[in-house]
C-alpha cells in the first residue's frame, strides 16, 4: 500500500513524433518578398530623466526629509536605552543598600 508506483513507459525509443505531417504550398500561393512587413521599430534601451528645478528641489526636500525622521528613531532609540540602563543601574545601587543592611541586622 505505501510503495511508490513508478510509471513505465511501454516504448522509450525517445524519438518525437510530429503530429501532424507538412505539406509543401504549391508555388502559385507564395507571395513575393515585397510585400513583407518591415520589423517594428524598437524602443531604446535608456529612457532619459530630465530634472527641473523643481524635481530636484523637491527631491532634496524629500531626503532632508528621510534623514530627519531615521535620525529622530534612532535619537529617540538610544535616548530609550540610556534611561533604561540608568534606571537598572539606580535599582542596582537601592537593592545593594538593602541587601547590606539586611546583613547589618537593623
């Protein structure tokens, strides 16, 4: 029941067979080469940008834009980690005490 059934092919001579067969057009149906279509005309590869004042103005707004908001997460980061570490280091010190005078015995 759970043995892989592999297929078997009856013939494998791997020779392809055309369906269907061609047949050679008689010589009154071929059309003169002149009347062939010519190519499409192909775009080119770059396209240019052009920059107005304008865009540019508004690209280098855009910018200021990203630095200032990327600078205040990570401001805004870091000034996170500084209070938390300063708080650790407060309840560090306040438990030390404790722990002294609980030694102490007062």
């Amino acid at each position: 029941m759970l043995q892989p059934r592999i297929p078997v092919n009856p013939l494998p001579t791997g020779l392809v067979t055309p369906l269907v067969q061609p047949t050679p057009l008689p010589a009154a149906d071929v059309e003169p080469a002149a009347s062939v279509p010519a190519p499409a005309p192909v775009a080119p590869a770059r396209t240019t940008v052009q920059l107005t004042p304008g865009s540019v103005l508004a690209l280098a707004a855009g910018g200021g834009a990203v630095v200032l908001v990327v600078g205040a997460v990570l401001v805004s980061m870091l000034l996170a980690v500084a209070i938390t570490g300063a708080s650790i280091a407060v309840v560090a010190v306040v438990l030390r005490l404790l722990v002294r005078d609980m030694q102490k015995g007062r």
